[in-house]
C-alpha cells in the first residue's frame, strides 16, 4: 500500500497534478482583478452623494462592525456573505436596490470588501457599482458622521 501511494504520488508531481495547486487565486489576485474593473470614489465624492436620492450606500460590513463603530447614515446593510442572495432577482433575498437602477456605493471597513463586492455586483448586473476607497474608516478620518 505504502509503494503505491508513493507512484501515485510522483506521477502527480510528474504529470502536473499539483497545477492547479500553484495556480489558485490569492486575495490579491481577486484584488487586482476588482481594481480593473470597478471604481472607486474618494470621500469628498461619497459626501456629495449623502441625501441624493439616486444614490444608495451598501455597508457591507459585518453585524459586530456596524454596532461597534457606526455608519453611514442611511445606508443599507448586506453583509458580504449574503450579497450574491441580495442582488440576485431570482431569490427570495433580492433586494430592490439592487435592481432599482440607483447609483450604489460599496463600503467596508478600509475597502477590500467593498472593492470586491462591487465587481460582483458589476458581475451580476448591477450598472457602475463603485466603492468607498479606503472604507468607513476613512470617512470617519475625515471627520464623516458616524450614526450609532
């Protein structure tokens, strides 16, 4: 038994079976592709946007987060694990923002979840989906209100 796993073993090596190993997909790899095909708006822009009522902030943030630190006033919460069911219209999840043809601004904490999430909304359907560069936590660095 021992000798056969060993064969099995080089000839995987051999063949190439750990291919698909060396070629999985990093964070930043994700990261990078997001970056080509989404934007990102700065705070200045985010704030010029509060109270428009063609826009819609998407705080995709995790429940802990939001309570702990705050938002962005009026801002609908889709935490990232659940946003495919949101924006699909097929699901029982959907929600209409997604569909609305609202201007949707993705934030986070400091912007990698949000730049993720709006390539998927861009995947999905969703027209120009941008997110918050540098997240909450820049817009509260800039002195951005935190409701609670």
């Amino acid at each position: 038994m021992k000798t056969s796993t060993a064969i099995l073993f080089l000839c995987c090596l051999l063949l190439g079976c750990d291919a698909q190993i060396q070629a999985a997909k990093s964070v930043n790899d994700y990261k990078a592709e997001a970056m080509a095909a989404v934007s990102a708006i700065d705070v200045g822009v985010a704030r010029e946007f509060i109270g428009d009522d063609s826009v819609v902030f998407v705080d995709v943030r995790e429940g802990d987060e939001v309570t702990t630190h705050g938002y962005i006033e009026g801002a609908t919460f889709v935490p990232r694990g659940v946003l495919e069911f949101y924006i699909d219209q097929a699901s029982p999840m959907h929600n209409v923002i997604f569909s609305s043809g609202k201007k949707v601004v993705f934030y986070c904490e400091t912007g990698g979840r949000s730049l993720l999430a709006a390539k998927l909304a861009k995947d999905m359907g969703v027209p120009d989906p941008v997110y918050l560069d540098g997240g909450f936590k820049a817009w509260t660095d800039a002195g951005g209100f935190a409701m609670h």
